[in-house]
C-alpha cells in the first residue's frame, strides 16, 4: 500500500530515495526544507532528501487526485483520507473565515498515516469484552498511534463473521475513512459503512436505516455526539468506539466521558499503552471501573 | 421534353443536396464547440455537486466528448501530473479530439484544467468554468456566425452552378 503510494504520488527524487525501505513504515513525515523521515516499530529514520515547498504542494495535490475542493471540510480540520484509509495529516497557512477555518493553503508539514489492519488482534480480549458470547458496548482509550483504531476495526470484523463473539449486524460510522479504508480492510460479512459522514449525524442515521445490533465509530468526544449515542444505546444497539488518551482517569476528566460514564452506556473500558510493545492491553475496566484485567497483555501475539 | 425537365430537375435538386452537404460539414466544429461548453457544465456538476475527483469528473463528462475521456485517462495513469500538464499530453496524444478546436481553445481548456485541478474550494471551480465559458461561448457565436453567412454562400453557389450546368446540358 504505502510503496505504492509513494510510486505513485510522490516526486520520482522523493519515491527513490525511499525506495522500498519504508515499505512497512507507520508514517512517513515530510517538512518543508528539512529530511524526510519516517517511523518504523516506533522508531524514527531519516532519508537524506529535503522536500520543498513546492514539492509539499504537489504532493498534496496529487495525493487529493486533483480535487483538493472535496476534502476542503476535512483540510480545515487539519487532514484528509485518501484510498485505502491512508491519512494525510497537513500544516500550513490557515484560512478563516470570521471564527471558522476554511481552509489550509501553502502547507509546510504532511504526515501520512498507515493504517494496519491486524486480524485476530482481538481474540486475548473476549473474554473481557463479552457476556455469554455477546459483546458488550466498550470503549478504547489509546495515545496516538497504539492500534486503537487496529483494534477496534478487529472487533468489528470478529462480531460481524460470528468468531468467538455471537454473530451480530455491525454498522461502522466512518467519519475519517479510516475504519473501512474505502473499504479495503475486511469488516466482516455483516458489516455496512457509512464512509465520510459525521459521526452524530451518523449514528442516527444507521440506527434509522440500517438496524445495527452493534455501531462502531472511531474518536468519539464532542458533546454533540452524546445524544446520538445514548439514542442508539437506548434502541439496544451495543456501542464500540474509540477516544484519544493516555488512562481511564485522563479521560474522566473530560465532561464528554464523565457523562458517558455516568449515564452507564459503556460495559467495558479497554486501555492501551506501549508496556508490552505496540497493541498492549495495559488494562480492561468494567463501567464503573472495578478492575477485570489487572495485568498488561500484548495483543500482537493473537494477530495472524 | 419531359424527359428534360425530369434531368434540369436531378441536377438543380442535387446541386442543392450537395451544398447542404458542404454547409454541414461546417457544423462540426460547431457541434464540437457546444459539446465541449456542456461537458464543462457536466464536469462542473461532477465536481461541485457530487464531491467527484478530477479524473472522476472527466469521465463523467465523457459522453459529452473524447476530448474529456482522454484527459480522465491521462489523469488515472499520471496522478503527479498538473491539470495544464494533462491538456498538453491529451493533445499531444490524441490530436484528432482537439481537431475541431483552435489552438487558443486548447489554450483555454488548458488553463480550465489546470485551475481546476488547483482549486482549493468550489467557488474556484465555478469561477474557472465561468472564465472558459466566456470565452467559449464567444467562440460558439463567432463559430455560429461564419457558419451560418459560409453555408448561405456555399449553398447559393451550389445552386447557381447547378443551374447553370443544367441550362449549359440541356
């Protein structure tokens, strides 16, 4: 995946250089004027080209197939999804428009994230996360770039195909293309996609045409999200989603997850940290938070 | 003599049929001028209204000429490559498509492409397809014009000639 992106979309000095080195790499960073590098089992490379900023233009234009317009709403947000649910992290010039940001132009900074898909990553947790065979609504809690997303894309997949958890109609609300990678990551075969749209307006969406038994989404956390949420779990739909940070106790304090929390909608709180290497299960805590896995437990091991 | 009659008669209808003959073939860049400005128009809804990528749009418009079919092609295969880049290339590759157009149209749809291909929000897309269609619509009047005076002429002549062939014959 990310070979051929460079091949394709990257200037030709640019893709040789990093030739097939970066072939597994977690993201590749590109800063005007300064060493590209890139991040591989963590640890950070360095190839001796500098990139431009016209080069970063081009890049970025090339990566958006010409049609920088459509990932406009995405850009203001500080990124874009192209195939394959490779994100685009951008800096650069921002554009207001009185309080809101309209755009980013002249950009300095790309970060390209790729995603991994690990079959299986799941399986060390069912025992937590489940009740006679069912799964319960859980949330991820991870720093960037430990496989919550990995994880939660696994989850999914092993409810929708019916191994180990009960078999049940999954929906995935999409809104960074990430989960689903324009579909190119396996989700199961009981599995619908709402790809690009907002995960409030999402959620009740799916819940009105798709009945779900379980919706997943990916970083949850405005307020606005709240109510679609406690819709969909008041309809008896399980809910499986993800959140930015670093402990249980992190995320309390924010009011979203205060409220979340109190309003007993999440059964199991799952975190992840790097103790073990990438994918740790450092902790699985109940809604209430009583402890129910005490030790840390890497979850590569699981992955095919 | 009804037999001369019956032969004036073939040679002043032919005569006619060959100068609508001759006047059409003058409506072929007429045509390839309108179909242009609408596949822009398509192309431009391709994009604004159903968040369509570039090369998408283009094959989107496709039915309204190759010309637009080409340039989605070249955009496929080349990514890296700009929207002017690609205008350069199709006419390059493929002249007959640009074959009814004149080189300050290509120059014209050239720049479309590339404006669009940069377009950072949908207002700049409409406002690059409002500068093409401009122009594009002066060349369709201008077209239109000396279509319409060029067929009269040729099909007076034709006429004529027939006319008088048929007085010279019979």
């Amino acid at each position: 995946m990310l070979k051929t992106i460079v091949e394709k979309y990257m200037p030709q000095g640019l893709a040789q250089s990093l030739g097939s080195r970066c072939e597994n790499a977690e993201e590749i960073r590109l800063r005007m004027d300064k060493k590209v590098t890139f991040y591989l089992n963590g640890k950070e490379h360095e190839i001796e080209y500098i990139t431009s900023h016209k080069e970063l233009e081009q890049i970025v234009f090339a990566l958006a197939e010409h049609s920088v317009h459509s990932f406009q709403e995405d850009i203001a947000q500080g990124f874009f999804t192209v195939g394959g649910g490779v994100r685009v992290g951008v800096a650069g010039k921002v554009v207001r428009d009185g309080d809101r940001i309209r755009a980013i132009r002249a950009f300095t900074s790309l970060n390209l994230r790729m995603p991994r898909e690990a079959k299986g990553i799941s399986r060390k947790l069912y025992p937590y996360l489940s009740s006679k065979g069912e799964i319960l609504s859980t949330l991820i809690i991870s720093p960037p770039q430990l496989g919550k997303t990995t994880l939660l894309r696994d989850i999914v997949r092993s409810v929708s195909d019916g191994e180990l958890f009960t078999a049940k109609k999954c929906t995935v609300v999409d809104e960074r293309c990430e989960i689903a990678g324009g579909m190119s990551f396996d989700l199961g075969k009981r599995t619908d996609v709402l790809s690009g749209c907002p995960k409030s307006a999402g959620l009740s969406m799916a819940l009105r045409s798709l009945s779900p038994e379980v919706l997943a989404t990916d970083e949850i956390g405005c307020l606005g999200e709240l109510e679609a949420i406690n819709e969909a779990v008041n309809s008896g739909v399980t809910l499986v989603c993800t959140a930015h940070g670093a402990s249980r106790e992190e995320i309390c304090e924010r009011l979203f997850f205060k409220k979340l929390l109190e309003q007993n909608v999440i059964k199991r709180v799952v975190v992840l940290s790097a103790k073990l290497g990438r994918s740790t299960a450092e902790m699985v805590t109940d809604g209430n938070g009583t402890l129910i896995l005490k030790h840390p437990i890497s979850l590569k091991e699981s992955a095919s | 003599m009804i037999f001369k009659l019956f032969f004036l008669g073939v040679i002043v209808v032919g005569s006619a049929c060959l100068g609508n003959v001759l006047a059409s073939s003058l409506e072929e860049r007429l045509t390839a001028l309108k179909s242009l400005a609408n596949g822009v128009a398509s192309l431009k809804n391709a994009l604004i209204y159903q968040g369509m990528s570039l090369a998408e749009g283009l094959a989107f418009a496709s039915r309204d000429g190759e010309i637009f079919d080409t340039c989605a092609k070249l955009i496929f295969s080349n990514p890296r490559a700009s929207g002017g880049e690609i205008a350069q290339r199709a006419y390059k590759e493929n002249k007959e498509v640009f074959a009814n157009l004149t080189e300050d149209e290509r120059i014209f749809f050239g720049e479309l492409l590339e404006r669009l291909s940069r377009a950072a929000v949908p207002e700049q897309i409409g406002e690059a397809v409002a500068i093409f269609s401009r122009e594009i619509v002066s060349s369709i009047n201008k077209a239109s014009e000396e279509q319409h005076k060029r067929s009269r002429v040729i099909r007076s002549m034709c006429l004529l000639g027939g006319l008088a062939f048929a007085i010279i014959i019979v």
